[in-house]
C-alpha cells in the first residue's frame, strides 16, 4: 500500500486498513528515497524500481492523524499505537511475535529470545538445542539458496539446516525431497538413509553373488565396465576376473546394482540427519533464529 508523501486522499485510504499483507502497524513509512509512503519495504520494494533502507528510515505517517513525525512506537499527536513491537533500528512495526534484534545478525528475528543462540562461525541464529550439536559453515546464511538462488539471510521463508551444515529455503527444501534425498552442494543425505540403505542390503542378500566377482572389489568391477565400454573393437576380450579369463556369459548379465549400491552408499553420508530449520526473518529480508523453530526478519 503506497501514497504519495503529499497526497491529500492517503488518510483516507490508510483507515480503511491497519497495515498490509505482511504486517499488522498503524503507521506508514516514509521512504528516505523517493519520498513517499508505504506500509512497510516490501510493499515498496514491490511498486518501485529501486530498494528501501530500512534502516535509513526517519520518518513515519500516523494512519489515524496522518501526522509525519519522526519514527517511534506511538504517535506524538493522537497515541496511536503503531506496533506491538517496535524496533528502533530495523523500524519494524509489528504485533508481538516474540521478536527479538539480534546485534549480530543486524535484523530482527521471530523468537523467543531465549530459545535460540547465535553461532559466531555460522553468522546465525540457532535454536539452543542445536548448540554444539551442528555443523559450522562460515557465514553459510550469506550464500544463496542453491536451489532458487534467492538470497537466504534476508529471506521471510524460513530456512532448513541441513545435516552437511548448507540451508535451503524450506519450500525450497520439500521440493527438492519430491525428487531426491541429497544436499545439492555436497550430494551428502539430507535426510536418515538407515532404513532404505537396509532395505537394499536385504535385496543384494537375496540375490546369489556370481563366483566370477566374489572377491572382486568395486574398483575392479568398474574397471571392467570401463573397458567394455572403451574396447568394444570386435576379438577384445576383456577379463572378468584376476585370472584373464574371457567372460562368461554369466558375467555378462550380472546387475550392476551391486556396485551401484556400494557407491551410493560411500557417498551419501548418513548421519543421524536431522533436518534443523532456521526461524524466519520478521520482515521480509531477515533471516529467522535456526534450529528447529522458525523465526522471522522485517
């Protein structure tokens, strides 16, 4: 919701709704950049070619008196109350969420306080029962989603920890499960692989291992895949085993999924794989506390 600084018919509009689809306030901000009056920075950054500074904001319209007036929790002329919350320096107006400014992060977080940590090394808020329990990535909240490329740290979506430490958006993170189970940074589980890694087990168990590839380990096994796959020039033979004999016909039809499987499971690591959340930011543009708690940023 938008209104020119000097526009006669703003009051009006503003009654008729107590702040917008992202936030509950009774105030408008008065853009430092182009003058003029909005909600809050994503309703801005929405209608505008160019980004609100929360930070630099000065100034605040009263939705009741449409009194401009420096920005602060209640109005000076009417005692409007603009927000349950108020931060003095993200200028976030908002009903009480149990947010919190956290120094560190430089934004506000959706709490409580009390529930969460801020990691030095991960440069993020976390729940306290991740506290010594998780994987520490230098300032990881600073990198983007690898999934949607969209910045995490100032993202309203909340976050998901992974076990290898990356986070990914969480819509971002229940669509990649649709098609997979593997951080797309370091292709290490995202999730406890246990069961399934069992199950497989159970079905190699049941099927006879051909006395060819007994005591074959996997590399000889690929070795002999690569050179059928090179060698395919008519009269090559190519062995089956260490003894140099030609291949059998047995050979021939054995399932690769026996070392499928033994790759598989070498390269995806799962540990006791839970998926942590990290809170979200209250408003858009902040992160949210991490841990199994969401947070929010203004």
């Amino acid at each position: 919701m938008a209104f020119s600084a000097l526009e006669d018919g703003a009051r009006g509009q503003a009654q008729r709704r107590r702040g917008c689809e992202h936030y509950d306030r009774g105030c408008l901000l008065k853009a430092p950049c182009c003058d003029k009056l909005y909600t809050c920075r994503l309703c801005h950054d929405n209608n505008e070619d160019h980004q609100l500074d929360r930070f630099k904001v000065k100034e605040v319209q009263c939705i009741n008196c449409e009194k401009i007036q420096h920005a602060q929790q209640t109005c000076e002329e009417c005692s409007t109350l603009f927000g349950e919350y108020y931060c003095s320096v993200c200028h976030l107006f908002d009903k009480d969420k149990k947010q919190y400014h956290c120094e560190n992060c430089g934004i506000c977080r959706i709490g409580p306080k009390e529930d969460f940590f801020h990691c030095l090394k991960c440069n993020l808020c976390l729940a306290m029962n991740l506290q010594g329990k998780h994987k520490c990535i230098e300032n990881v909240s600073r990198q983007n989603c690898p999934i949607c490329l969209e910045d995490i740290h100032t993202s309203r979506i909340a976050a998901q920890v992974l076990p290898c430490g990356h986070l990914l958006h969480r819509t971002c993170y229940e669509d990649m499960l649709k098609e997979g189970y593997r951080c797309p940074l370091c292709m290490r589980s995202a999730l406890d692989m246990s069961r399934s890694w069992r199950q497989r087990d159970d079905e190699v168990a049941q099927t006879p291992m051909p006395s060819e590839y007994q005591n074959m380990t996997v590399d000889d096994f690929l070795a002999i895949q690569w050179l059928r796959l090179c060698l395919p020039v008519q009269g090559v033979t190519v062995p089956s085993s260490a003894g140099g004999h030609e291949e059998s016909d047995t050979t021939k039809r054995l399932h690769f999924h026996f070392s499928f499987h033994a790759l598989e499971k070498e390269m995806a690591t799962h540990s006791s794989t839970l998926t942590w959340k990290i809170p979200c930011m209250e408003e858009p543009g902040g992160l949210p506390s991490v841990g199994s708690h969401r947070t929010g940023h203004d």
